[in-house]
C-alpha cells in the first residue's frame, strides 16, 4: 500500500511496515513500481535509509529537496545559505542582479482551485487581457499608435471625405523620431501606412516613402511591411519607384532567394529602367559587382571579354547563386530566368558544367516558362540534356500541359519539345493523349491553337512565321530521326482523335473564325475516312437554317500589349469619382427600395379592405405584381459576344472558300458534295439574297466543275429560286448567275 503522506526529507519510514517484493506491480496510475518500506532493499528509493541504501540520516548523493550544508548541483528552492547553486532561479541574493525578465509584467500566481470548486473562466481571461494591456503599454510607441489607429478609423471608411487631410493628422502623430521605421513593421499600424501612402497628398506621399527607404531591404522581407512596399510601387511616382531600386543595389541575390522579397524584386525588376536592369543582373556575376557597377558591362560575356582567364571564376559564382536561389525553388522570377539564359549561353562550350546545371533545374522547368527568357532557357535546357533528364522534365510538365500550352510563352517550349522528341509514341502518349481531353479549351485559346496547328501542320508557312519556323528547327540537330518520318508518324497517331473529335461536336469547331482557320487546317491534311467522317458532319451545321457564330472576330487581346502611361494621381481622382458615383446609386437606389416598400404595404391594406368585396362578388380579383427591385449597373455582367449569322460573317466567308478550294482534290465523296446534298430549299433562297453566301456556290462549282450540273439544276428546278437569283443585284449573285447560265 503506498502512503498517502508527500514524499521529502521529513517522511520518515514506520518500522511496523512490511516490506513488499522490489518490483511489484502498482495498480496507482502514474507509478511502474511501488516502492517499499525502510528495511527492504528499494532501487529506487530516495528517501527511506535501507540496508546499503542511504536513508533519512545517511548521505544522499542527489539529494535536492534537503539540508544546508550539502552541495546541490540543481537546487532550484530559494533562499539556502552556502549552497552552490548553478541554475538558481529562486528569489535569492545571488539572483538579484541577474533576473532577465527584471521589470516586465509578470503572470500573477492564481492559486489553482481547491477540489470540488470549479475555475472562474471569465477572471481568468480578464486577468490574461490585463496582462496583455500591460505588455502593450510598455512599449514607448503604444501611445503614439493609439492615436494613430484612431485617426486610422475615419481614414479608412469609404464614405469619409478629405482623406489628405486626415493623413496629414497621422503623419504628425507617427513623424516623432524614427516611429515609423519601428511601427512599419507590425500588423496594425503597417496597415495604417499602407492607407496613408494610397491617400496622401503627392508631396507627403513622397516624403513618406522617402523615410521609409532606408528599410526597404527589411521590409521586402518582412511579413507585413512588405505591403508597404508594394503600395509605394502602385502609387509612387517614377522617381519613387527608381529610387526603390536603387535601395535594394548590394542584397539582390539574397532577396532573390528569399520567399517574400522574391516577388517584390520581381516587380520592381519588370518596371525598372533598362539600365537598373543590368545593374540587378550584375549582382549575379559576382560579390565584385555587388557593391559597385560597371557600365560596360551589359551581360555576361562582357564580363570576362578582355580577361578570360577570369571565366571560370565568373562562371563558378554564377552557378553558386543560381543553386542558391533553384535550392529555395524560387525561380519563377523574371531576373532569375534572364540571369539563367545568359549563363546557359555562356556554358555552351562546357558541357560537363551544362549537364549540372540542366540535371538541377529539370525540376523547375515548369516554373521557368512564365517569361521569354525563361522559355529560350527552358528549350536550352531540353536540347542539352540527357535522355534520362528528358524524361524527367515530361514527367514534370505532365501536370501542367494545359496550362503550358496556353501561355503566351509556355506553348513555344512545347512546340520545341514536339519538334525535337525522336520517340514519337512516347510523344503521343506522353503530350497529346493529355491534351485531347482538352481540346476544346485549347482551340479556343489563342496559343493553343498554335499548338494543335502544329501537330497537325509542322512547319506551314500559312499558320507560323518563317523566322518561328526557324527558330524551332534549331532542335532537329539535338535528334537523330529525319523531321519528315518524325512529323508524319506524329500526325498518323492523332488524326483519327482529332477527326473524331470534330465529328462528335460540329458545331464548336465552326463557332467563331479563329476556331474555323484551325478547322481549315486540319481538314486540309487529314485523309480517307477521318477525313469523310468530319466534312459530313460540318457540311450539316453549315446547312442548318439558323447556323449561328460568335461575332468576335477581333479575339482576345493579345497579353503582352501595354496599356498606356497615365499620371497616378489622375488614376486616383477618375477612381473615386467612380466610387462616389456607385455610392450615390446605392443611397438612390435604397431609397427606392423603400418606396416600393411602402407601396407594397399600401397595396396588402388595399387587398385586406377588398378582401370582403371579393367574397361577396363570388369572383377573385387579381392581385397587382410587386415590383422587381432594380439591379445596380455595377453588379450588371458583361454581355456575351453578339451571334451573327455564319454564312454573311466575313471571317467565316473565308474559312469556307479556304475548304472548299483545298477540297477539289479529294477522292470519294469531298466537302463540296456533303455540302451540295444538305442545302435545302429554303436555305438556298436564303443563300441567293446573301452576296457572300452566293460567292461561296461560286467557289463550290468552280473548285468542283463535276457539281456544275447538280447545282443548276437545285436551282432551276425551284420557279422560286430562279426567280430570287435573276432579282439579285449583288456581284457574287451575277457572277453565279452567268456561271450556271440561269436568267440568260
């Protein structure tokens, strides 16, 4: 049985005890052994003397709750004369001077509640607020934010007015010594400067941003003030902005492996001035260039130019701050993907150190194909490597196809991998076969379609430029098969996917007439049975009555178009005149809101008084329809593209004569015939009153002259259709006309 006394120096052990065995099980949780009375033989007895064993009177070589002479190496009570005590934190005299914590507000001691009594969870919170407070107002800027915070308040609300004016009131509160470097870097009062910086005045603005520049390169880093920054690099002047720069010469490759300060850099180096950008890349060359720049050199070749024993070196630091940014797996950076061209560049003749480098970045190939050089560094990388690394970087992009394919950069890198990739069922299986369940979205994108173009037309000059054409041609010589087997393998393994393709949704494929030129395309190279199965089901949509097609021709902008320079404080003003313009129809708008209301409540009084009328009449009388509340014009959506007929749209026109004049060739039963054979009566006389639409039957009979006769006679046949031909005064109706010799 264990006793319930506390264990220490005073427990003295009964003698009546009877010894239990040394390692009898204890049935108290909390204890493996129970340990025995003052005459057996207990291990691990502490306090009780035993035979051999120390006990109340004898020598305890580790005692550490008693007596005042012996030598306590981890004595932690307080308050014992002439003991040693190392790690003494007690209240002694020799803890007097060396109290870390000595002046800040401490926990009080709660006593813990008694057994049976429950704890006051509403003091206990209380009394952790108080201490909080008290931790707050230590510091010697709590007063000076308070203030701050409260100006802060009316700042931020969106219907104040005079806002300059309130951040001129915070700006003298915070502008007491070095405030607002220390204050920058909290949650709340960043929040603060971030607001001042959007409403100040010119002038203030730029005197703020001037005292915040010292602290740039600490607050790229920081987790809050980092915003500050970004605020300054929206509303900034450019003086401000370049002086940014300028502030951050000396920490470049540091804050480009840095996980916060990496996005900002890559901000300020894509609007930097050109010079600002050698200056940011030179830092990569070396710790020579990190404190002072050379104007001569413009890249990295410049810098071994006149002393190339000096290549190696340069090379070698290069390579060290690209690992050091690849190690963090920072690289989707504009600087870093620059930096990286040009060493990949310079490593050509070298290619042991080439293969390291293109073995450590074939991880990272997806996230280096957001900018141009990163893509030209990606390609390098593809070409240069091993067939295992090859496959390594597939495997990596594999997930990301869609995506890599329809970015503006990302679609030349595959298309280099397409044109350069010797095992053409790996290609397949690898690229296509995860784009085809996808090739709606990538038609319908402007780079995607590139990339189906060239699947199914490598090399064309009507789809690519000459100088794309060449440019990704460079990739045969990293091949050995021939580029006509390659490319014909290719394509015999996806024409029937994609014929299928456009068997099964007709429609899409002749929905606008950017998607149409790639339909034209495909059709002009597909053969035999894909090629039947697909024309017949197109020459069907074109022959419906109400064949409808999206009217933007003019497609999507284009990503790389700058919008044009306007002055920051004209940005401002035009957008809160357009937040005062929303907030005045929302207060209208409420208003109206109530009227209708109250209408609505006269109009249940109206009902409630004719309720009995209506009873007595026999007959119900309707009652009135409340009206619909009014949407606001911002929550209104864009309206989609307007449908335009597909036989007069002018894009369309030209998708069907390109068709049609590739189609004159073809064995069995062409696109022309399918066509012919669908076109009813009623859309016939609709076709003669269109002059597009007559200059596409032209181009029908004369591209096919064996379908001369089946058309003339569709339409001399018909008194109606004759009739509305001979009427028509459009050019292509003439021209028709004298062609089948109607009218004459």
């Amino acid at each position: 049985m264990v006793s319930s006394e506390p264990k220490g120096p005073s427990k003295v052990a009964k003698t009546g005890d009877k010894p239990p065995p040394a390692f009898k099980a204890n049935k108290s949780p909390g204890q493996k052994f129970k340990p025995g009375g003052a005459g057996g033989a207990r291990k691990f007895d502490k306090s009780a003397g035993g035979p051999g064993k120390p006990g109340a009177g004898g020598t305890r070589r580790f005692d550490n709750k008693s007596g005042t002479g012996n030598f306590k190496k981890f004595d932690k009570s307080g308050g014992a004369a002439g003991g040693f005590k190392k790690f003494d934190k007690g209240g002694g005299a020799g803890a007097a001077g060396g109290n870390k914590f000595r002046g800040k507000p401490q926990a009080q001691q709660t006593q813990a509640p008694a057994e049976g009594e429950k704890q006051d969870w509403n003091k206990f919170k209380q009394e952790k607020k108080d201490l909080k407070l008290k931790r707050k107002s230590s510091k010697d800027t709590y007063e000076i934010t308070k203030e701050a915070k409260q100006i802060y308040e009316k700042l931020r609300c969106r219907r104040t007015g005079n806002k300059d004016k309130l951040v001129e009131q915070i700006y003298k509160v915070l502008n007491v010594g070095d405030t607002i470097s220390k204050v920058v870097k909290a949650h709340d009062t960043a929040r603060v400067l971030q607001c001042m910086l959007k409403y100040a005045s010119p002038a203030l603005r730029a005197e703020i941003s001037e005292q915040l520049l010292p602290f740039i390169v600490e607050m790229c880093q920081s987790k809050y003030a980092q915003f500050c920054v970004q605020r300054m690099l929206k509303y900034g002047s450019p003086a401000t902005k370049s002086k940014l720069v300028d502030s951050l010469y000396g920490h470049i490759v540091r804050l480009a492996g840095h996980s916060i300060a990496s996005g900002l850099l890559d901000t300020m180096y894509q609007s930097a001035t050109p010079q600002q950008r050698i200056h940011m890349r030179q830092e990569f060359y070396g710790d020579l260039y990190r404190k002072a720049k050379d104007a001569n050199v413009k890249s990295l070749g410049d810098t071994y130019k006149e002393a190339t024993n000096m290549k190696a070196s340069i090379l070698g630091s290069v390579k060290a701050n690209l690992d050091h940014v690849a190690n963090k797996q920072l690289v989707d950076s504009s600087l870093v993907h620059a930096v990286m061209l040009e060493y990949l560049r310079a490593c050509d003749e070298d290619e042991e150190k080439l293969e390291e480098t293109v073995t450590a970045f074939a991880a990272l190939v997806p996230h280096m194909l957001s900018t141009k050089e990163g893509s030209e560094a990606g390609v390098i990388c593809f070409y240069k490597s091993t067939p295992k690394n090859r496959r390594a970087i597939i495997k990596n992009i594999k997930e990301h196809l869609l995506k890599i394919a329809t970015h503006e950069h990302g679609h030349v890198f595959l298309i280099s991998l397409l044109n350069a990739l010797d095992d053409t069922k790996a290609t397949k299986k690898a690229i296509y076969d995860h784009l085809h369940g996808d090739l709606k979205t990538l038609v319908g994108n402007q780079y995607g379609r590139r990339v189906v173009q060239w699947l199914v037309a490598p090399g064309d000059t009507t789809c690519f430029h000459p100088e794309f054409i060449r440019v990704v041609d460079e990739g045969l010589a990293f091949g050995k098969k021939e580029k006509e087997l390659r490319r014909k393998e290719i394509f015999e393994q996806i024409e029937a996917p994609i014929a299928q393709a456009i068997a099964e949704e007709a429609a899409f494929w002749l929905s606008n007439s950017h998607i149409g030129l790639v339909t034209a395309d495909i059709l002009n190279h597909i053969q035999g049975e894909s090629y039947e199965k697909a024309v017949t089901a197109l020459a069907k949509v074109i022959a419906q009555p109400e064949w409808r097609i999206s009217a933007d021709a003019a497609g999507p902008l284009p990503q790389d178009k700058k919008k044009p320079h306007n002055d920051v404080e004209a940005i401002i003003a035009e957008a809160t005149k357009q937040r005062k313009k929303l907030l005045n129809a929302d207060s209208s708008s409420g208003e109206e809101d109530d009227d209708e209301d109250a209408d609505e409540e006269a109009d249940a009084e109206e009902d409630g008084e004719k309720q009995a009328e209506d009873k007595d009449d026999g007959e119900p009388k309707l009652k009135k329809a409340k009206k619909e509340p009014k949407k606001s014009k911002a929550k209104e959506e864009p309206a989609a593209s307007p449908l335009v007929s597909g036989i007069e749209e002018a894009g369309m026109h030209i998708v069907l004569k390109k068709i049609l004049k590739n189609d004159g060739k073809r064995e069995g039963t062409p696109f022309s015939k399918q066509l012919l054979q669908n076109l009813s009566t009623d859309v016939l006389k609709v076709w003669l009153g269109v002059n597009r639409a007559c200059f596409v039957l032209l181009k029908l009979v004369e591209e096919s002259p064996s379908l001369l006769d089946d058309c003339k006679k569709a339409i001399a046949e018909e008194k109606s259709l004759n009739q509305a031909l001979g009427g028509q005064k459009t050019p292509g109706a003439k021209l028709l006309a004298a062609k089948l010799s109607i009218g004459k």
